[in-house]
C-alpha cells in the first residue's frame, strides 16, 4: 500500500468539519484545502462584477479566472459569501471549472487533507478516509451565528437558522454533486461535542481505517 494519506470530510455548514480538518491536517503533517473557499470567492467574485448568482454561465467565467491569492480575503468568512457560494456551487460548470484544481490537491504526494461537501464523492473517491460530520441544525445555527456576532456581524439567530436550512437544503437537493455522506464515510455527530472531543473522534475514525488498511 502506498503511505498517501488523503482525508476527505464532508458535512453541512458549522458541523464543525472545518476545524477538524484543519486540525487533522496539521496532526498529520499534511497540505489543506478547505473547497468552500473556493466557492465563497467565485460568489463574491460574480457579487463584484455585478453579475447574477443565478446565472450559471456568468458564475462559471468568474470560476475559470479564479484569483487563489484571493482566499485569504477575510470577507470570504461572512455570510454574504456563504449564501453566495451555496448559489453558484449548484451550477454544474461552476463546478467543472474549480473539479481539476481540487482533485490534483487531493492527489499531491504525500496526500492532503480536504473538506466540502463533495470530497468523499466527487473530488476524492479513493480517499484513504472518509469523514461525514454532522451536527443538528439549531446546534450549527448557534455555532455560526456566535462566529458572526464575535466578527462584528449584527444578525438575529433565527435568521441564521434560516440561512442554514435554505443552504442544507440547496446543497442536498442539487443534481451536481449533492452534499451526501459517502457509502463508505464514517458518521461523526457533533451536536454534544466541544472541538477537542470531536478531533479525538476523528482522529479515532484515522487510526481505525489505516489499520484496516494495513
Ligand atoms: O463549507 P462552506 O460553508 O464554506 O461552503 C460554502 C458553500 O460552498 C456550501 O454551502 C456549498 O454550496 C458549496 N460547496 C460545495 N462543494 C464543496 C464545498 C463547498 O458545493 N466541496
């Protein structure tokens, strides 16, 4: 068996599959890709053009020049740009455009680690580990919206429930690449963990599917 170590994790937004993954990569010594950055700018980047959302080929273009020095820009975190990710994500040729960037990550020797909501499906079928986190939606409400607040965002919780119920219900019911744990991804619930608890979680799923592996 060859020592890559490629780590997909998927789940909904605020399932805390960010921070796990971050952490997981910097356990194991590996590169990271967090894709919805890639989205969040092609949404901000169509937002700045003055183009539509909605428009599939007005979000590729922004897509096929994406600027990656772009993905430190902090308005990337907000809300705007979530929902304006959600939106262009749907477009198959948004997705085409950013799917070899994405996959040639994955592949880097060595391996990577990488979160979205396609990695296990899509961009990483032959990921060594597959990870599904999730968390029930007033518990990743109340995550996202104590983020916003502490950056400065005035927002009601209720409408940040909102806004995760209308993107777990766009990114779930979209024909391209739908968010959809993988047949072979382990489930790793955060609705009662803290953040160390859910690393030790799925630093366990890790060693468990490695030593399968041999
Ligand atoms: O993970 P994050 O909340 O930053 O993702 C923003 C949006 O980007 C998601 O709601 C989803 O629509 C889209 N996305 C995607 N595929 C990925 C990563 C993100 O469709 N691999």
């Amino acid at each position: 068996m060859s020592t890559d170590l490629i780590i997909a994790v998927d789940g909904p937004a605020a399932s805390g599959k960010g921070t796990i993954a971050a952490r997981l990569a910097a356990h194991y010594d590996l590169p990271y890709l967090d894709t919805g950055l890639l989205y969040r700018a092609v949404g901000l980047a169509v937002l700045a053009a003055g183009c539509d959302l909605d428009d599939p080929e007005q979000a590729a273009v922004a897509a096929r020049s994406l600027d990656l020095a772009a993905l430190d820009d902090p308005a990337l975190i907000g809300r705007a740009a979530g929902d304006a990710a959600s939106r262009v994500a749907f477009h198959p040729p948004v997705r085409e455009a950013l799917l070899a960037l994405q996959k040639d990550f994955a592949a880097q020797p060595g391996g990577a680690v990488l979160d979205g909501r396609d990695i296990g499906t899509v961009i990483a079928p032959e990921a060594d580990v597959k990870i599904y986190v999730t968390a029930d939606p007033d518990v990743r409400a109340e995550r996202r919206w104590k983020q916003l607040v502490n950056r400065g965002e005035t927002v009601a919780f209720e409408t940040i429930l909102e806004d995760i119920r209308e993107r777990d219900a766009r990114d779930a019911g979209r024909d391209a690449a739908p968010m959809v744990a993988a047949q072979d991804a382990v489930l790793l619930d955060t609705s009662d963990l803290a953040i160390d608890a859910a690393f030790e979680a799925a630093c366990r799923i890790v060693e468990e599917a490695r030593a399968r592996k041999g």
